[in-house]
C-alpha cells in the first residue's frame, strides 16, 4: 500500500492524516493552530508530529508518495505561499511550501482547501461519476471547488473558486470582509444567519439553534432562514449558469441542516436556471464529511488533477 500525507491548515486547527492510495485513512491527529507563535513555529511543530505519526506507523518519509497541503484562501499556489486568509491573519505572505521543505524531501504540493475538498469528492464522494461539478462548502464563509471537463479548475494562483464573494445582494446592509456589500458568504454562510438570527431575538445564537426554531415553527425565524436558503439558491443558478455542471454538491456545517436547505434550493434552480436542463442540476449532500480537507488534501497526491 502506498501513502500520502495530508495536511489541512485552518484557522483554529491542523489535522494531519496519512491516508492510503485507496483513500483509508491509516492514521490521523490534529494540532491547535496557534496564532500567538509564527508559523515557522507551527511548521516545526507540525514537522513534529507528522514525524512521530510515522514512526509510530512504521512508514519512513522517503516511502511517501508526497505531501499535500489544504489551507484557506487567498493562497498563490504558484508560490507555494499563504496569502491573506482573513481567519489565518498571522500567516499572511508565509511560503509555506518551502517551509515544511526544511523538514520534508518528498514532493509537496499546496491547494486551496475548497478545491482540495472538490478532489476529494471527486475520488471517493458524491461526484465519483461526474467530469463536471461543482463543490460548495457553506460554514462560517462560502467556498467551492470547480471541476469541468475532467479537471480541477485551481486558476493561475490557485484561487478559483471564491465564489463566497460573488455579490448576491448589493442592498443588504453591512460590509463584508473582502470590502463588498451583499457577498453570497455575507448574506448566506452559517455566520451570516447566526448575525441575522441573533439581531432578530436581540441576543446571540448559533445557525444550528436558528434552524431548530425554524423548524419548530417559529414563523419570523424562518422567514430568516427561508431568505438565506433562497440566497444559497442565487448563487447556485450562477453557478450552472456560469459552468453547466452536472451536478452541485453542498457540504459544510450549513448542509448539515439537510432536507430544508437542499428542498429549498432545488426549487428554486428548478424556476431560475436558465437552460432547461439546467434547472434539473442534481445538488446533493457532499459525501466525505469528517476528513474531506484532510482526504482532500492527500487526494493532491494520489490523484492526477
Ligand atoms: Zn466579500
């Protein structure tokens, strides 16, 4: 059996995986992101523990296949480097890649984690069929990965895919974090409903509790939470409008809600896309909950993208 290592860098945690060549996940560990320290640091504490994973594994750095990086936009990953992720703000301009080849000989290679999740989906998801999808992840912010014509669609500097900041709403009051008013993530990601719900009760609560007062019928709420489903279905009819996909997949906190969201959005691409074919996109769960960044990540390795 081969192996890859995955790493995937998020604001408060790193999760490291040594993850087979049929994607069986051998091993894995997860590591405080600390912002307080500079991210050399981390690296050599990442290094650390990849280096202890596997010895206790048996398997020497010289016999993996490589080592693939999933971390949050904006990154270059021509450059191999972080470049001004809003949640990662002690890690701005950091090369990572040539970071981790002060501990590291095997090939390493850095994506976006939205696009390394599409990858992912792709090998062993909801999309093992398609040669066009698209993977949307909807959490705190909005994020997809794009794969047309058999390929992964990384762009230049491997930020495609930020369609969290395509404006929905240019009406919606408030700024995002990019500067726009009305981003698709400021008006439908699970912060965003948790911002809504919480000025609508006028104390703070999360999107899971705005959900479950929907649903036990509290009419206000879920007129909120029906406006930002309706949202999450705007920025779907763009996105089959844009790529003719055969099919969406939605993954992330958000989608956890299930039947509420994916019946709402179903609807409402059945009304708005606009090729007839279009309107009957299927947009299905994502597959790979628990691990998606991390297979994600190895998936960099084992598969040609
Ligand atoms: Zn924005």
């Amino acid at each position: 059996m081969k192996f890859a290592l995955g790493i995937d860098i998020g604001g408060t945690k790193t999760a490291i995986g040594l993850i087979s060549d049929t994607g069986q996940v051998q091993a894995k560990l997860s590591l405080p992101t600390d912002q307080a320290v500079s991210p050399e640091v981390m690296v050599d504490r990442i290094a650390e523990a990849v280096f202890g994973m596997l010895g206790e594994q048996n398997v020497k750095e010289t016999e993996l296949l490589g080592i693939g990086v999933g971390a949050p936009g904006p990154l270059n990953t021509k450059e191999g480097k972080i470049a001004e992720p809003p949640n990662l703000p002690s890690w701005w301009d950091f090369p990572v890649v040539s970071s981790l080849e002060r501990h590291f000989t095997v090939p390493i290679k850095l994506e976006n984690d939205a696009t390394a999740a599409a990858l992912a989906e792709k090998w062993l998801g909801a999309a093992q069929d398609a040669e066009h999808f698209v993977f949307i992840t909807i959490s705190t912010g909005i994020g997809a990965g794009i794969y047309s014509h058999g390929r992964l669609i990384t762009g230049a500097t491997g930020n495609a895919g930020d369609v969290g900041h395509f404006v929905v709403d240019p009406s919606a009051e408030g700024t995002c974090v990019c500067g726009q008013q009305g981003c698709w993530e400021y008006v439908a990601s699970g912060t965003a409903i948790a911002r809504q719900a919480s000025a609508l009760l006028g104390r703070e609560v999360s999107s899971k509790q705005a959900f479950d007062l929907a649903a036990a019928g509290d009419a206000p709420m879920n007129e909120l939470v029906q406006r930002a489903f309706k949202n999450i279905g705007i920025g779907c009819v763009t996105l089959i409008n844009t790529l003719d996909p055969e099919k969406l997949i939605i993954g992330g906190g958000v989608s956890q809600v299930g039947a509420p969201l994916f019946d709402a959005v179903r609807n409402y691409v059945s009304q708005y896309a606009l090729n007839p074919s279009g309107r009957k996109t299927p947009i299905v769960p994502a597959a790979l909950q628990q691990d998606a960044g991390l297979i994600g990540a190895a998936a960099l390795i084992h598969i040609n993208y």
